[in-house]
C-alpha cells in the first residue's frame, strides 16, 4: 500500500511540476503563395524552383514563401526568348495557345 501511495505521490508532484511551466503560443507561421499548377520541382544552389502549366514559375529558398516569377504563356515570358515563337509548332500541332504539366531536368551542358 505505501508502494502505491509514493506512486501516486510522485505522479500528483511531476504533474504539478510541468504545469507551474508557462506554456508559450508558438506564433503562427505565415506563408508566401504562388499560383503553379501541375508543379515540377527543382534545387539549384539552394534555391527550389517550381514549373507549371501555362510555364507558370516560382521560386522560393525555404519551401514555404514563394516569389511568382512568370504566370502564362506570353512572348515576354522570361523561360524563352519568345515562346509563342519557339514553341509555334507544337502549339499550332496540339491546337492551343498554351503548354501543360512540364517536367524539368538539367541537361549535361548545365541547362535545363
């Protein structure tokens, strides 16, 4: 019986223990979004780049805020000299005036 009654003791005084510790809220965390469909995801040298339909792309060095760098198929989108243009055959072939679900990869001359 003295056993269970320590026991007991010690269990009523360890709890008593951790709740006379202050519990702090951890702040939100906050997120920057960016708008990428169909996403295919890079690293390079740190930085983690994210390709999706319409060449939309984004760019972030944590994973959770991201920078919107390009949003739809247009000539001054920053992935090509001028897409509509390069990219004309195939558009004209698939009858549309945009591109989906891209895959990246870095070639063995270093560009991707």
């Amino acid at each position: 019986m003295k056993k269970i009654r320590m026991s007991f003791f010690l269990i009523v005084m360890f709890t008593v223990i951790l709740l006379s510790f202050p519990i702090q809220a951890q702040s939100p965390q906050t997120f920057t979004n960016a708008s990428v469909h169909d996403p295919s995801v890079i690293e390079v040298d740190g930085e983690y780049y994210v390709f999706g339909s319409h060449l939309a792309l984004a760019k972030s060095s944590d994973l959770k805020n991201w920078t919107q760098l390009e949003d739809r198929v247009h000539p001054n989108n920053s992935l090509f000299e001028d897409v509509t243009e390069d990219l004309s055959e195939a558009l004209e072939w698939a009858q549309t005036d945009t591109l989906w679900a891209p895959d990246v990869i870095q070639l063995e001359d270093g560009r991707y």
